[in-house]
C-alpha cells in the first residue's frame, strides 16, 4: 500500500516520488505474463536511479515475454532512453525482437489491435522502429505513419471513441509523449507533441481535486477515487496536476503505476497553463464536450462547484458493456472519506451471484437509460425491456455523514443525503427499497445500495452546495435543505408508466426539465440544441466540433492551437 496525504506542490518531487515508488517494486513477475505490460518501465525506474545491472536484468526479463502492443512500446521506450547502457548484444536482441514484431493485423493491410489506444502504441513502435533501424520493415513503417497522419487530425478535431476513460487514457497519450521524446520526423513529432496536448485540454476542465468528474466510455470501476484504485491513469494525472491526495494501489495493481513512468522521466513538460486550468476551482462551472467518434455519439455535460459535480452524456443509448452515464462526485479529505460518489443504473448484463462487493457489479450501461441534466439537478428515465427490471446505486457509509427520509414506512418519497461537503436529494419513480448492505469492493468500508424496482422508472438527484444550507449539526442543514426541496420543487411522474416513460421537474433553481424517453429532452419547455454541442468548451476553452481551432484562456494568457496548419500560438493579453 502506497499512502501519501501529504500534498506534494512540486512537479519534480512528485516525479521522483513515482520513480521511487516503481524502483522499490522491483520486477512485476505478478502482472500479467511476468511484466509483459510494464517490465520495461520497471527498468526505466532502475536506470534512472543508477541501477544500471538491475535494470539491464529487468531488460532481458522483460524481452522474452509474450508479444503485445504494451510489451512492444514499453520494449522501446526502455530502449530508447536508456540504449546508452545496453551492451552490443543486448542491442542486437533489442532489434531481433522488434524487427520480428509484427505490428499488423491478419491480412497486413492496417496496423493491429481492437482499440485506438492499442492503434497507437503500434503505430508508435512502427514510426520510432523505422528511424531507429535501416532494415526495419517498410510495410510496418509505411502504414504506422499513414495511420497517424490519418488519425492525428481527426482526435483534434472530432475527440476519440475511448473518451475519457481513467484506464485507458494513458496508453493514449504515453505513445504521443513517445512519438514527441524520441521521433526525428519534425512533421509528425510535432503533431503527436499538439495532439497530446489536445487530450490533456479535454480532461483539465474535468477535474475536480483528484476526481475525474465526467462520463465515461471504458471504465472498471464506476466508483473510481483516488483512495484505492484500479485506474492507470491516476498516479500521471496526481503527478501532473498535484492538487489531491495521492491514489493508493493494492496487490497486483501496484503495477498499474508503472505506466506513468515515461511521464516521470520525460524531457517534454505539459505547459503550465493546463495545470492552473486543473486547479482553478474556486467557481461553479460547466464543461461541455462531444465525442461523436464513439458509435453512442455523446454529448456530455460536467457542472463542477469547488466541492462536488453532477455530470452525464446524452448520448444514441447504446448498451455498452465499459460506459458509465452519470453521476455525482463530491471532494473526500481523507481516505476515510471514500468511496465519495452516487448513481443509479440498470445493469449490463444478469448480475446473478453478484452484489457490491463484486468487480462487475457496476459496470457497464444499458440500452434503457436515458439522461437529462441541467445544472445541478438531473433526471434519468428507464424503459427496462429484460429480467434486470430495477435500478440501484451504491450509498457509501463513509461518504454520506447523515440520511433523512421523507417516507421511511413506504419509501416512496425523497431521499435527503448530507456528504460533509454538499447537500443530495434523490427520488425515484417507483418505491425504492435498501435490499442489502455489503463490504464495499476495494474500499474496506461498507456501503449499502439504493434499489428500485420496475420495468418503467425514474430517478431525479437534486443537489445544493452546503454553504447554502450552513449552520448548526449535520441533521440541522439536512432539514434546512430538504424543507426547500419538498416547499419549492415540483415533481411529476405521472407519466413514467407510459409507452415512453415522462417525467417533469422543476427544481431549487426554479427551472423546468422535462425529458420523454426516446422522444425529447427539454428545458423550460425549450428542447435542448445538442446538434451544435462543442468539442470541448468551458470557461478556460473553446472548441466546435470539426473546428481546427482550440483556444486556451486562463487569467490573461491565451494558448491557441491550429489543427489545421500544425501551429500553436501563446500571448499575454
């Protein structure tokens, strides 16, 4: 277990506390096929500790595992930052495994792999191996940088079907961070260094103190916190943004940080504009964002107060087996305080022999879910056309401080929850039920689900920021907010056992939301105009979709980036 409360300010502390950290891991013989994913990085770490024996053994461990796209680019950028202490041996099996590594699919056409992210470390490997070594195949090369020079302008300008995802990010933007530190290629390193960049700009308005505040194509565990993770990407973005507690690993997931060892080792430093973008979170905001390449078509929506967020994607409601649609997210201080978040869904697939506790449990959205969010308040709808005829969320006793129920006999009424940093009302069509309280997976803390069952359903989250109900105990704020909930919002379910199940609802803020499944999405009476929805827009950036323009903005410098001519211009206004 790696636990760090201390806030590190220091980018160069916090590098070399990762270094330090993967050095003193040793050799991941426990990750998959003895380190095929990361050994290379594990020699990174010895290397730049002075551990040159080590990291040469680790070097050699590591080439005689089974050959995948993640063996092959942490194969080369071991190789490429450290080749100066490879003897000429090595260096010769370094060339015999590579130039032997096919990077494409059956029929040789197209680079292999099933995802971008996999995509991209191929193509890495493919344009870095061919400058590296005369005889490397023309084949891999001709096609690697084809595929980039295909791919690059269409991520700027149209995001990525893998969006957002705390897994996967990194192993999109490792092989860019590659492409950048060790391409001679001046055309292409440089649109790998704006492209890099690019997914930076689209994640730095989703942060939130640690939390990865928005919906999410591919994620393993919906109720992701810094705490205890299994997300790769979290120990790159505490190392680069600074402002949380650093993310613990347990088991065979301490290698999981291995993959930001590139980052810690790099020449390249984001611009600093990205981290303040990060970090400035003393407003309440809106970050926008559309990912169209992702065969659901998202058009999502983060609301992001200094404590908490509420965020979702309207979206083609496609089932996907990785999606997570929405949710609420507010700031943990300690450990103690997670798991921190709230959804409801209907689930993927038959979760027979599975409750909380289980990895599966909360992955994955259906194809009967629908979302609309305005603000701080969201409705989501469910037509439920299989046997999961319910609903449920995780409630976690370490993140909800106190809970009042307007009708605990019936259970058929809201829901009031204190967090210790923001007020949350919820409120389902149908009567809700606590069926069991279970150890939460991962945490070590417990928490209890939310369920409600019916085919046709309905859930409405009303949140407040605390500062608006402040003063006196826990249970005195609650009542104080949940007075205003029940005396100034109007809730219509009427039409939720209909063919397309409706629901109307006016909130604290006075405004009318009111969403008919597969039908309509309206707010004050107005339906929503996701047809011209941005790429990436936020009160830092703005982007269209299909623009060749994003512009960064923070205090008085502007960042502009041209994807069409490859440019990038900074000025102090």
């Amino acid at each position: 277990m790696f636990k760090n409360e201390i806030l590190t300010s220091s980018l160069q502390e916090r590098k070399q506390i990762v270094i330090d950290d993967v050095a003193a891991l040793g050799y991941p013989y426990n990750e998959y096929d003895q380190g095929r994913k990361v050994g290379g990085y594990a020699a990174m770490a010895q290397f730049s500790k002075g551990n040159i024996s080590t990291g040469l053994a680790y070097v050699n461990i590591h080439l005689d595992r089974n050959k995948d796209m993640f063996w092959g680019i942490n194969v080369m950028e071991a190789y490429m930052k450290f080749k100066k202490y490879y003897t000429p041996e090595l260096k010769d099996k370094v060339k015999a495994k590579m130039l032997s590594f096919n990077i494409l699919n059956a029929d040789g056409t197209a680079l292999s792999g099933n995802t971008e992210n996999q995509r991209l470390m191929y193509a890495a490997v493919g344009v870095v191996g061919a400058e590296e070594w005369p005889d490397y195949p023309v084949n891999y090369a001709t096609i690697a940088r084809n595929y980039l020079l295909s791919e690059l302008p269409t991520i700027t300008k149209q995001g990525y079907f893998e969006y957002d995802s705390p897994t996967y990010f990194i192993h999109h933007v490792g092989p860019l961070l590659f492409i950048t530190e060790h391409l001679k290629d001046a055309t292409l390193r440089n649109m790998a260094k704006l492209t890099l960049e690019w997914y930076f700009a689209s994640i730095v308005g989703e942060w939130l103190h640690g939390y990865w505040v928005t919906s999410q194509a591919r994620t393993y565990n919906a109720q992701q916190e810094p705490g205890f993770t299994l997300d790769e990407s979290a120990v790159l973005l505490w190392m680069l943004f600074g402002d949380s507690r650093k993310p613990i690993y347990l088991g065979n997931e301490t290698n999981l940080k291995f993959t930001t060892i590139p980052f810690a080792l790099a020449g390249y430093e984001l611009p600093d504009i990205f981290k303040r973008i990060a970090t400035a979170r003393s407003t309440t905001y809106t970050h926008k964002e559309r990912m169209s390449r992702n065969s659901n078509r998202p058009c999502k929506t983060s609301y992001i107060t200094p404590d908490y967020a509420v965020f979702s994607q309207k979206d083609n409601r496609l089932a996907q087996n990785q999606l997570h649609r929405w949710g609420i997210k507010w700031v943990g201080d300690t450990y103690n305080d997670e798991p921190n978040t709230f959804f409801m869904k209907q689930h993927y697939s038959e979760p027979i022999n599975l409750n909380p506790s289980n990895s599966e449990y909360w992955m994955g959205g259906t194809n009967m879910e629908e979302v609309l969010q305005d603000g701080g308040a969201l409705i989501a709808v469910y037509n439920i056309t299989n046997s999961n005829t319910w609903i449920d969320g995780p409630v976690s006793y370490n993140g909800i401080k106190a809970t009042i129920e307007q009708d605990p006999f019936n259970r058929n009424g809201w829901i009031f929850f204190h967090t210790g940093k923001m007020l949350m009302a919820v409120r389902t069509a149908q009567p809700y039920d606590w069926p069991y309280g279970t150890e939460s997976w991962k945490y070590g803390g417990y928490q209890r689900a939310l369920r409600s069952d019916g085919a046709k359903n309905a859930v409405i989250v009303e949140t407040a920021p605390l500062k608006d109900y402040a003063g006196g105990t826990c249970i005195r704020e609650l009542d104080c907010f949940a007075e205003a909930v029940l005396t100034k919002t109007v809730v219509d379910f009427s039409g939720v056992n209909t063919t397309n199940p409706r629901v109307y609802y006016k909130g604290l803020t006075g405004k009318e939301m009111e969403i008919v499944y597969a039908t309509s999405r309206k707010i004050q009476g107005v339906e929503v105009n996701y047809a011209n929805w941005p790429l990436l827009d936020d009160p830092w950036m703005h982007q269209n979709y299909n623009g060749d323009k994003l512009d960064l903005v923070h205090d008085r410098e502007r960042r502009t980036y041209d994807f069409n001519n490859w440019k990038v211009t900074s000025s102090i206004m």
